[in-house]
C-alpha cells in the first residue's frame, strides 16, 4: 500500500510541474541522444556522445526559440529543463 501511495505522489507531483509535454520533451530527448551515441562509429564514441549532446541541445533550443517567435507553441524554460534531463539520460 506505501508503495501505491509513493507513486501516485510521484505521478501528482509530475503532472503538476512538468506536465505532459515536459514528459515528451524529456522522452524525445532522450532517445534521440541514444540513438545518435549509439550509431556514432566505434571509434568516435566519446565523439559520438558530445555530437548527441550538442545536436539534440541545439535541436531542444531552436524549437523553443521557433515556439517564441512564431506563436505555434509555447516556449518554456520547463521545456528546456527537461529537454537537459532527457540528454543527460540519453548519454548514460
């Protein structure tokens, strides 16, 4: 029974401050990062991680800076964080 009670605190608390898209930001995230570290040619594999980070990164960023100045989106630092989060996930 504490374990239900545990995740439904966790499944409240996730839905109040990052919501549903900060779970998709963060999902996305981390599987492009894997996906691009993982394909990264066996002798570039540090190299690989680095050009994850960097290429979802800038990926994460510019669809905020598209959200703002077009107002097809919201742009949000919560996106932002979780997009870091998912990168961070995506390389270990």
């Amino acid at each position: 029974m504490k374990l239900k009670k545990m995740i439904q605190k966790i499944s409240d608390w996730t839905r109040e401050r990052i919501g549903f898209d900060g779970l998709l930001h963060f999902a996305v995230c981390a599987i492009m990062t894997a996906l691009i570290k993982a394909t990264a040619e066996p002798t570039l594999a540090e190299k690989g991680a680095l050009l994850a980070v960097v290429a979802v990164a800038m990926i994460g960023i510019g669809k905020e800076i598209y959200d703002r100045r077009t107002d097809k989106g919201c742009a949000e630092f919560k996106d932002v964080a979780c997009d870091l989060v998912g990168i961070i996930v995506g390389v270990i």
